[in-house]
C-alpha cells in the first residue's frame, strides 16, 4: 500500500472520526428499541399463555425478531464505531493493510479481501446507522399496522 500524505491522512482521520461519531448515533435509536423489543417479547411469553389471536401473536414475533436485528446493528455499529475512533487518533497515520489484515483474522465476514477508502468506510458506516434506524420504524410500524386491524376486526 502506498504511503498516505500528510494532508490525506489529516482529512481521512477527519472522515474516520466523523464517522465514528454518526455511528454513536446509533445509540439513540437501541435505547428507542430496546423498550419496544423488551414488550414485545413480554407480551409475546404472556399471549401465547392467554390465546391472543395469530395476528396479535404473528406481530408481536415480528416486532421482537427486528428488534434482535436492531440490537445486533447497534453492536455493530458500537464496534465500527470505536474502530474509526482508533484509525483516527492513530499516531503514525492510518494503516489500512494492518486494518484489514486484523478484520480478516476476526473471520471470514468481519473484514473483506478488497482494500477499503476511508470514505468508503463511511458510507458503510451511514448505511450501517440508516438500517439501524430502518429496523426501528419497521417496529414502530408493525405494532401500528396490528393495532389498527385488530381495532377495525373488533369493530
């Protein structure tokens, strides 16, 4: 890999912590979905023993099963998070080959085999956060959506 510039590294440790900053974010949208999970689940253990109807049941599990996605998103985010952090208070520059070569010894789907741009980092880091996110209105409108037609099927 070809050495950085100093006025490269200056603006890619700008990206790095720019990035790790939008990704702390995410910490706002587990602590809006971690509630909503937590009843979800309560409510789901408490259905089946009650013989809520399927729909009630069938939305509960989905509320809960996106909100298990949304809590692995938020680890991953916190993790992406203080390893932007570190590239960008890093002394020496930023080594991307020692990056990836610790993200590929972490396993085989934590880093990639093809080299990375710290923009390009950031912008996974924005989809990353913009999923999370996603995973919360998703829940948000599930329990709305059954409300309603358990409501209007009441009706």
């Amino acid at each position: 890999m070809e050495a950085l510039s100093p006025k490269t590294t200056a603006v890619d440790r700008d990206v790095a912590a720019a990035a790790a900053d939008l990704l702390d974010q995410g910490a706002v949208i587990d602590r809006l979905s971690r509630p909503i999970t937590i009843a979800a689940l309560i409510g789901l253990m408490i259905g089946l023993g009650l013989g809520l109807g399927p729909l009630l049941i069938a939305s509960l599990l989905v509320v809960t099963l996106a909100g298990l996605a949304e809590t692995y998103l938020a680890m991953r985010a916190g993790f992406d998070a203080a390893l932007l952090r570190r590239l960008a208070a890093g002394e020496h520059g930023l080594d991307f080959d020692k990056l990836e070569a610790a993200l590929l010894a972490l396993g085989p789907t934590a880093g990639s085999k093809t080299e990375h741009s710290m923009a390009r980092r950031a912008m996974g880091a924005r989809r990353l956060l913009v999923l999370q996110g996603a995973t919360l209105v998703f829940q948000v409108a599930i329990i709305l959506l059954a409300t309603a037609l358990v409501h209007a099927h009441a009706s």
